[in-house]
C-alpha cells in the first residue's frame, strides 16, 4: 500500500495541538526533588527578612533562621500518560516515521495539559477575584491586576497574564495593546507572546472559566511551582497478539501555587 499524503496531513494537524508552555516561565527548579514512583515532595517556603534601622538584638524575633523560619510546602505528584500503539503494519508502511509524528504530538499533548493545570492552579487559589470595571475588557482592567500584584509585594518581573480566545478580540482592541502590536509586528507575524509593561501575556485556550464566566488570569511565575520529572519518558512493550508496540509517554508532575497572593482574576460581568 502506497504511503497516502492524508496520513502525513493527519500527523501535521495533530502536532497543531496547542502548546503554550506557559509552564515554562513558572518555577521549574524543584525536578531534582522528584524521584520516581513519590507521590509528593516537600520544599522550602522562605520567610520574608525584615529591614531595620536600628541594631537587632541577638535573639530576636526579627532575625529570621535559616531552618526554624523555613517552612516546608507539600507538592503533590501525579502521572500524566499519553497512551499509544504502533501497529506493525503503520511501522511497514509508513517505515517507523508514522510513530515518530505521534510521539512529536504527545509531547505537545502533556506540554498543553501541564499548562492546563497550572493555570486551573493559579485562577482557584488566587488571592482576589472579581468582575471587569465595565462590560468588556479594557486596560483598566490589566492595570488592575498589575496593582493588586504591586500591592501584594509581587516582584514586576516573572509575571504573567492568561487570556482565553474568547476575549482575544476584546484585548487587541484596547489602544494600548494595539500600539504595541502595531509597532512590533513580530507579534502577529511570528505567532510569538506579547511582552511589554514586565508583564508576558498569552492567549490560551486552556485558561478555565471562573464561576461559569470568562476570566483573565494573572500570576507570578516564580510562585507557581512546576515539577516535572523526566516529561515525555516513552515506555515500550510488544503486544503479541495484536502485533503491535504498545507506547505510553509519561511524565510524572507536580504543580502548586506557593504564595497565594501572586495570582488574580478578573471576571467578564454575567450577561455580558
């Protein structure tokens, strides 16, 4: 059977799957921690040191300890698999290349479920949620979030801002945003994140709804840990009666928001 040009379209439709790796710019220096087959890992949370203007006394509530001060914060692991079978007539036919598509696919499957999650992550735990100020989103409502953030002594820099396509065309409305993209048109020509203002900002169509309603979720990325212990590890076996190599890609994952304070959420109003 002659290698028909829908199988080589179907692989390229596949590896279209969104993949944002806003997980990318969370805290990802956690993964030496993980170890196969734990079902948690424990890391420090750092207390906040104090600035004084006078001396300190030796023993003082002030002066925060290395150890006593450090709290531990439990990240609970899972598994992500993407399952996988690659008949003996595919590897004939397609000589192996057929597979490899689907392995490319997969790995941009578990990249879009793990930012998936961490945005679910950040938008239910974060510190404030609310509505727009008006029926659609403007720039007020970004700036918003930015001094919520500001308030909450969240660094500027790592922070991030989450909206769904739904509100895609609202966003590239407000002047400000459609300044910045009209004088840099590698935005809209290379497909690459808008960067302006200290903050990223990503279109993403796995940002959850909040309360039934579309929201935009903003978070700092160095709070929102990403454990990730060996992403796309491929598991193999033969299956004897189906002819087949049976493949599972795996990737072992642990994801939490460490302050929360660092993630916001405003809402579209209800009717709108």
């Amino acid at each position: 059977m002659a290698f028909e040009k829908e199988i080589v379209a179907d692989t390229v439709v596949q590896r279209l799957i969104e993949s944002k790796g806003i997980f990318k710019f969370c805290n990802r220096s956690f993964d030496s921690l993980a170890r196969p087959g734990a079902s948690s890992i424990r890391v420090p949370k750092l207390a906040v040191p104090v600035v004084r203007t006078t001396g300190t006394p030796l023993n003082d509530a002030d002066r925060k300890k290395a150890k006593d001060d450090t709290n531990m914060v439990d990240i609970s692991l899972g598994q992500f698999i993407v399952p996988l079978a690659n008949e003996l007539l595919a590897q004939f036919e397609s000589n192996a290349f057929l597979i490899q598509e689907y392995l490319n696919s997969a790995s941009l499957v578990l990249q879009a479920k793990i930012d998936q999650v961490v945005l679910a992550e950040a938008a239910d735990n974060a510190d404030d949620i609310d509505d727009f100020e008006s029926a659609t989103l403007d720039w007020v409502d970004i700036i918003n979030i930015m001094s919520v953030l500001s308030d909450n002594e969240v660094p500027e820099e790592g922070r991030i801002i989450a909206i769904p396509p739904a509100l895609a065309p609202e966003f590239f409305d407000i002047d400000v945003v459609k300044g910045a993209v009209q004088y840099n048109p590698s935005y809209l020509e290379t497909g690459s994140f808008i960067n302006f203002m200290g903050m990223k900002f990503f279109i993403s169509a796995k940002v959850p709804k909040v309360s039934e309603k579309d929201c935009i979720v903003g978070f700092h990325g160095p709070s929102l840990a990403v454990v990730i212990n060996r992403l796309g590890e491929i598991k193999e076996a033969w299956d004897t009666i189906n002819a087949q190599d049976v493949i599972d890609m795996v990737a072992h994952v642990g994801i939490k928001l460490l302050e929360k304070k660092s993630a916001i959420v405003r809402t579209k109003p209800s009717g709108n």
